[in-house]
C-alpha cells in the first residue's frame, strides 16, 4: 500500500500568502523523486536539498518511488521555504513523522545540507496568512522566530535542525543542538531607531519657515514640495521628517514589516517595524525601482518601502 503525507507551507503573491499543501506519496518501484505542482527552478532544487539534509540528520532516506505535489497546482511556486514541509511529508509517508492531526503546524524553512534550517524572506505575511486560515502553531527556523512571532493568536516554533522540527511534529521534546556558526562577509547594519546619530529636528538651526512647513505636512499628511539650489537643505530637513511623525500602531507597524520582510530589508534585531520608514530616490532611479518588480520573484519597490512613512524623491534640474 503507498505511503501518504503532506505538510502545509505558504506561497506568497506580492504581500498576500495562500496556503499549500505538499503531499508526498511512496509507491514501489526505482527509486526517484519527482517534484509536482508548478515549482521555479529554486524550488525545484529543493528535491537535492531534502534529500541531503534528510540524510545528514540520520534519518533513513526512502529507497522507493516519491511524487510530492504541492497544491494547488494551479498557482506558482517560488523559493526555497517549502523546504521544510516537503521534508516532513515526505517523513510521513515514510512513516517516521507521525500524520496530521488536529493541531496542524505550518512549516517554513530552507533547509542546508547539513540538516540545518535556515531563515527565509517573508516570513511575517506567511505567518499571518497561516493565522488568518486557522492554523495554531507554524514552524520556522529560529533565525526567523522573532519575526514570526509578532503575528499573535498562532504558537511560533523555532528550530536549528531537521531533526529539532521532526521532534516537534511527533510531539516529543526538541533535542538540544549546538548553536549554527554564521559567517558574514560583513556585520549587520544597526537599526535606524537605535542608531545615537539618527536625523533630528533639533539639529537644524535656522530654517524657520522649512520647518514650519514640515511640521505642517507631518500634522495634516501633506505631501510638500522642497525647492532650492543645491546644499540649501532640502535632503537634511527631508531626513528629518520621519521624526515628527507618530509612531505607527499595531495595524500599521505589521503592515510596514511586512513590506520590509518580502524586500528582505527587515534587521534581524528589530522583527517589528514600529517607526514611520524613511525611503530616498535618486533622480536617476528606473520605473521598476520605484513601483517594484522583477523577473521571477517580485521585490517591492520604493513606494512599497515606504508604506506609512517618507518617499523622498529627489530631483535635480540639469541645465
């Protein structure tokens, strides 16, 4: 008799998730894996990184016929955070997951090939999409868990290891891992809010009647044009606007991180957004850097990033 799995994921169009169910199925024959369902190249890829880390975490890989399909088929999937349900689907086909039951959880995460889970962009809208279709726990890898949980009424588990999400989807306690060692070509940037130098009203001196009209258009959500030769100040009193501004509630402040977490512009440090964002354009910006785009996954552009904050478009008149 064929084996049967599946586990939840989420695909996202722009900043709305829609639910997918990878399906795994174990059938007699040469062993192979097919990968169904309308997947990108990058997803497609996922069949080697499952394999792999399935393996890797000491878990006997099935030497039999495997068809995952991730529903509906009718909508395309991109990236590499199905990763994790394809693997514990197909761990239940095999039998060493056990099936789904009322407390269903969806997973996401990429996997490595060590086993190990790694984050993935986008994560707060999956979560919220997860909560809204009456999911009550998703599973992701720990880098992401911040994120994902300032979505509530869902549980957020966070992960290292395959071994650690296989555990949680048995119901037994998680093992203890060892703590991934990163390595970045560069250190993270810091936060705008936590940064001493941030951009300050206070700093101005002069400039009566530019700041007057910022405090205007900050009070009354005007839009204000700043006109002057160059250096008289109108990028320093832009930068400075933010500043004036409330900060954003609850409705707004996930919004706004939601926007970030798709560009992957959100600080690991700082999982919500809660200060009104500030976006500069230079003049020589293309249409598809201002309203978003992209080729095979659509990135937000600069209106996009600014969603309850600054779009600073600045303009030079070349003689």
């Amino acid at each position: 008799m064929a084996g049967y799995g599946r586990a939840a994921a989420v695909a996202l169009r722009g900043l709305a998730g829609v639910i997918v169910q990878a399906e795994a199925v174990l059938t007699a024959g040469l062993s192979r894996f097919s990968l169904i369902g309308l997947p990108d190249a990058g997803l497609t890829e996922s069949k080697d990184r499952v394999r792999a880390a399935v393996i890797n975490s000491q878990i006997t890989w099935p030497q039999a016929s495997l068809t995952v399909s991730l529903a509906p088929a009718s909508i395309r999937k991109q990236g590499s955070s199905f990763d994790l349900a394809i693997a514990i689907a197909v761990l239940r086909a095999e039998g060493k997951v056990r099936p789904v039951d009322a407390d269903e959880a969806v997973f996401i995460a990429e996997l490595g090939l060590d086993g190990s889970l790694r984050p993935v962009r986008g994560v707060l809208p999956s979560v919220l999409a997860a909560a809204r279709a009456g999911f009550s726990a998703v599973c992701v890898a720990e880098a992401n868990v911040a994120e994902s949980e300032q979505v509530t009424g869902i549980k957020s588990i966070g992960v290292r290891t395959l071994r650690q999400a296989v555990a949680y989807a048995n119901g037994e306690p998680i093992p203890e891992e060892p703590e991934p060692v990163l390595v970045r070509s560069e250190p993270p940037p810091s936060p705008p809010e936590l940064d001493p130098n941030a951009p300050d009203m206070a700093d101005v001196l002069g400039q009566f009647e530019a700041r007057l009209a910022l405090e205007v258009s900050a009070t009354g959500g005007h839009h204000l044009f700043l006109c002057g030769a160059p250096g008289s100040g109108k990028t320093m009193l832009a930068e400075r606007l933010p500043g004036l501004l409330p900060p954003l509630d609850e409705r707004a402040a996930l919004e706004v991180t939601a926007v970030h977490s798709v560009a992957g512009t959100l600080h690991p440090a700082k999982p919500l957004v809660t200060e009104p964002p500030f976006c500069a354009v230079h003049h020589s910006a293309t249409v598809a850097a201002l309203v978003g785009g992209g080729s095979s996954v659509i990135r937000p552009g600069a209106v996009s990033r600014a969603h309850h904050g600054v779009l600073f478009l600045d303009f030079t008149d070349h003689p």
